[in-house]
C-alpha cells in the first residue's frame, strides 16, 4: 500500500463547477497536509495546509481532513481553465525523531471552457 | 528575497559525468529539502538539512549522491558518475521549521 495515495486522473470538470481531488493516507500518525498545485513543467506551488480534522476554507478552495477516515480531500468551487493543473496531495509526519513529508503522484484536473 | 532560487534551470550531461546543483533557500528559512521528481510522479524525498545538518537521507540515494548546506545557508547537491536513471526534476524546498514548505523553480537533468 502506498502511504499516500491519489487518483492520478484526469479528473474533467466543466467550467464554474466544483471539482473534488480526494487523498486517503495510511500512517495514521501524519500531523500535517498540504495540498500543492503543480502546472506543466513548473514547481509545486503550495495552495492549502489543514492540520485540524474538519473544513478550512480559503477563497475558491477548500480543504477537508477526516483523521479517523485518514481522508483528505480539496474542493475548488467555480472551476477555471486556468485551474487546470496537477494537484499533489501531501502527508507529514514525525518518525525516528525526524519530519518526513510524502507526496501522492497528483491528480490531474482539466477545467473544461 | 523572493523565494527560493535553483542553479542551473536545466543541465545536459553526458553519462558518466559529474553534476552540482545550487539551491539558494527563503532568507529565515532554517531546513531546506531536496526532491527528485519524474514524470507522472510526485515529488520523492532525497535528503533535509536543519541549519547546516542533514539531518535524514533516503534509502533510494546511492552514494553518488551528497548533499551539503555548509553554513546552513545555501546547499549544493552533487551527483557522481551520473546515470541515464538520474534524469528528472531536482527540486528543492525549504520552510522554517515544521511548518508549510516552498519549492524552488528546480534544476531539469538530462543525462545522455
């Protein structure tokens, strides 16, 4: 099992719908997540991190964390083209002392004009 | 300061050679990360420094790989004998202390 795994996609939405990338993890000891967006032979860009289980919400995008679920998941509301990007899920968790952070192989989203 | 900066942005090697990358962390930044990304695939960790010790190193990295962050400020990774296997995207990351981490723009290896 992977520790921290994502549908790789595509994921198609129309414009100006919601669009849901979901993340299920499997060390249930992870403190941290964090939601990067990465566009076409770019860097991740951090878009999101939640630490707390529930709903965080900022502008357009939505972070939602289920410990007990070891779900995470983002919701982006009215959907753009210029969305359109892979979106990497990532877990942080504290082992032997030291931070280890893992990241999914993301989910590519296309927002459909 | 503008974020994290990487040098070079893209490296042609030949088999066999020997390649150093740079990565220039955010100014109050005190642990810096170093990635390896292909494609299809998220970043994988390679190796962290807090301040200037490398604190963990992934399995995955042979010993063709080191890292050093000598005056805990800027890092270079160096990659001996390079392998056709070695091209990818060596991104590098830092944050200041456990909190949210910002990538750099990454150096894209090519090893023919």
């Amino acid at each position: 099992q992977k520790e921290v795994e994502q549908n790789s996609g595509p994921l198609s939405v129309p414009e100006g719908a919601i669009a849901s990338l979901n993340c299920t993890y499997s060390d249930r000891g992870s403190q941290s997540f964090f939601w990067y967006r990465q566009y076409s032979g770019k860097s991740p860009e951090l878009i999101m991190f939640i630490y707390s289980n529930g709903d965080k919400e900022d502008g357009r995008f939505t972070a939602q964390l289920n410990k007990a679920s070891q779900y995470v998941s983002l919701l982006i509301r009215d959907s753009q083209p210029s969305d359109s990007a892979t979106y990497l899920c990532a877990v942080k968790a504290t082992s032997g002392g030291y931070q280890k952070v893992t990241f999914g192989i993301g989910t590519k989203l296309q927002v459909i004009p | 300061d503008t974020g994290v900066s990487q040098n070079p942005r893209h490296k042609i090697t030949k088999r066999g050679q020997n390649v150093t990358f740079r990565c220039d962390p955010i100014s109050e930044h005190n642990r810096l990360y170093w990635y390896r990304q292909t494609l299809g695939q998220g970043p994988e960790f390679l190796t962290y420094f807090q301040n200037e010790a490398q604190l963990e190193k992934s399995r995955l990295l042979s010993d063709r790989f080191s890292a050093e962050r000598p005056k805990g400020s800027f890092s270079t990774l160096e990659i001996q004998r390079t392998e056709q296997g070695d091209s990818a995207m060596y991104l590098c990351a830092s944050s200041w202390d456990y909190n949210e981490q910002f990538f750099g723009p990454g150096t894209r290896l090519t090893v023919l």
